[in-house]
C-alpha cells in the first residue's frame, strides 16, 4: 500500500518558537494532503488542505497565519506551527488520498508536539 | 454537517472472544472507511467499504449504505487489536469526517 511519512515524530519546544513537521508521500505522488490535530482520546479534526501549486484551504476555526502550510513539491507537505503555546501541543497527523485522486487515504505515523 | 457516530466509545475484550463495532452515518455515502490506530498513534487502514461486506484474516466489515451503517467485526480477539478503532465517512466537499472512535482493549 501507499506509504506515508512525517518528520520528525516527537518535538519539544518552548513557548513562543515555531515548529516545522514535514508531510511526504513516497511512493505516489499527491496534488492533494491533509492536516488533522488530534487531542489524547479525542478524534481526528481536519485543519486544512494543502494543494500543491496553491494556497491552502483551512477549516473554520484554524487560523491560518499559525498554522502555515506549504505544498513545496506533489510528495512534500509542510506545517508550520508558529509562535507555537502549550494549548498548540497535540498530535498533528498528515494524510494523502491515492494515487490517482483515489478515496482511499493513507496516513502518516504522527507528530507529538509538546510546547513548554 | 454529515454526523458520524460509533458504538460503543469504549469495549474491554478477554483474548479470543469476538466484537462488533458499529458505524452509524447521518447521510449517504459513497465512501466509508475503517481505520485502527495502535497505541503509537499510526492510523492503519483497515477496509475502504462504501457498501458490501470485504474479510480480510479475522476481521471483516459491513456496510449497509441504504440504512446508513456499517460494522466491524473482529473474531478471536488478540492483545495486539488493542488501540482505537474509527470509521470515517466524506462529507460533501470530500473530506473525510471520523468518528469519535471505539476503544477497544483485549486482555490476555
């Protein structure tokens, strides 16, 4: 099956810095990834889409100039957690359909992020 | 929104015994996927099942698209189906909205 992966797994960080978790499809390309934030025993949440060759499109209530999202390549995805603050810390989980737009999506393994 | 909720939120199994985990959706679907997410976290797909019934080794899933549910059923359970396990349905736009998740825990 299609493989996902993310970088890094794990980040600690301090209040006020900013964190970069990359997203990487790699053996399908994908036009198309998505972000989710995931809170312990909670579900998954959809933050936003990342279109390669555009901008990003985010749900209703994710703010955009925090969470930053750049589609750099059709396998690289990235989020940026700026000026990241204890309440930003959570699991952040990418995604990206099949090849071929397919409606199957295939995950990455996670980032926990742990802001101080 | 497409509402989507699973039952039960919590299930506690004895090794070997059987589940059945249920999926129920508040609008048609063209899509329906099970997924388990392990206790690191990782989200493994187990079915993509917009209707029909699919086995796959000791579980298999369900879908009833015209009643709006579908289920997944583990047979002889082991420790290592411990973990939570969701089902995810797109909404209009595409996106696939999960539900709050079954948590299962198998006891040796």
């Amino acid at each position: 099956g299609a493989v996902v992966s993310q970088h890094p797994s794990r980040v600690i960080c301090k209040s006020g810095t900013s964190v970069k978790i990359e997203c990487r499809s790699l053996d399908f390309q994908a036009t198309t990834m998505f972000w989710y934030r995931q809170f312990p025993k909670q579900s998954l949440m959809l933050m936003a889409t990342s279109n390669e060759g555009s901008k990003a499109t985010y749900e209703q209530g994710v703010e955009k100039d925090k969470f930053l999202i750049n589609h750099a390549s059709l396998t690289l995805s990235t989020l940026t957690v700026t000026s990241a603050h204890p309440e930003d810390s959570s699991f952040y989980i990418c995604s990206a359909p099949s090849a071929g737009g397919g409606e199957t999506q295939y995950f990455g393994p996670g980032t926990r992020l742990l802001v101080l | 929104g497409i509402q989507v909720e699973q039952s039960p939120p919590d299930l506690i199994l004895q090794e070997g015994a059987n589940s059945t985990l249920r999926c129920n959706f508040s609008d048609s679907v063209n899509n329906l996927q099970w997924f388990h997410q392990n206790p690191w976290g990782q989200l493994i797909n187990l079915f993509y099942i917009p209707s029909g019934t699919k086995q796959n080794g000791r579980l298999s899933a369900t879908t009833v698209a015209t009643e709006r549910y579908s289920l997944l059923y583990i047979s002889s359970s082991q420790t290592t189906d411990s973990g939570v396990y969701f089902c995810a349905v797109p909404n209009q736009g595409g996106k696939l909205i999960f539900g709050q998740g079954t948590e299962l825990s198998v006891k040796p």
